[in-house]
C-alpha cells in the first residue's frame, strides 16, 4: 500500500541514513499514539468475519497480529479463530500493515505496542 510506502526505516533497501536514523524513535513513539493505522473493531465484528468494520486507530491502541505463519496469517484474518479471540476480548485487530511497518514500530518504540499472539490470546 502506498500510505505505508510514507513510514521512513521499514525496508532494507529504505534505511535512513546517519544521521537521520536519530529520528526514527521519537518519530514512532510519536506515531504510536497517533491514529494511523487500520484495525477491525472487536464491537462490530461477527464471529464469522462479516461484520468486519475498520476503523483508524493509534497502534498502541491495538495489536499487531503476528503473521509469520500462513496458518496464523489465516487465524488472524477476519472470522479466523484468533481474530474471533481477540475480538471476544475487547482488542482491536490491527491489519494490512506491512511486517516492516510493524517491526518499525517494534524496533524503534519498543513497549508501545504489542504483538498478538497465540500466547497472548490466552
């Protein structure tokens, strides 16, 4: 998606140079608040994936479903059993963010926000 395309650091072939990679931690705690990334809300969506409503939200207000799987990138699709489990849970799901904008996120403001996993969803 080109909007992710904007968020500086996320491919190796877009590594910031010194010394502007300074910048990259305050500019993602900075975003971690910050309502721009797309999350299903738990509220409104059915247990089988058809009310699937998106909505903008800050990253540190949802989780980032850990998809290093094809089975766990299918469990946290809409109606998947883990997306069906953190919805039951109150969380918003946050989807089609690239791995490298979530591993930016992760990286550079750590403990601002968190991966979904299995484990978690216990």
């Amino acid at each position: 998606d080109s909007y992710y395309a904007l968020f500086p650091g996320v491919e190796e072939t877009q590594l910031v140079p010194e010394p502007w990679s300074v910048i990259l931690p305050p500019l993602y705690a900075s975003l971690a608040v910050e309502p721009c990334v797309e999350a299903t809300d738990p509220a409104v969506s059915g247990s089988d994936g058809s009310c699937d409503t998106r909505k903008w939200i800050a990253p540190n207000a949802g989780v980032f479903p850990d998809v290093s799987t094809e089975a766990l990138r299918l469990s946290f699709a809409p109606g998947g059993d883990l997306a069906r489990a953190f919805a039951a849970r109150g969380e918003w799901v946050i989807h089609s963010v690239p791995s490298g904008v979530a591993q930016a996120f992760l990286t550079h403001a750590p403990g601002s926000v968190r991966v979904a996993t299995p484990r978690l969803a216990r």
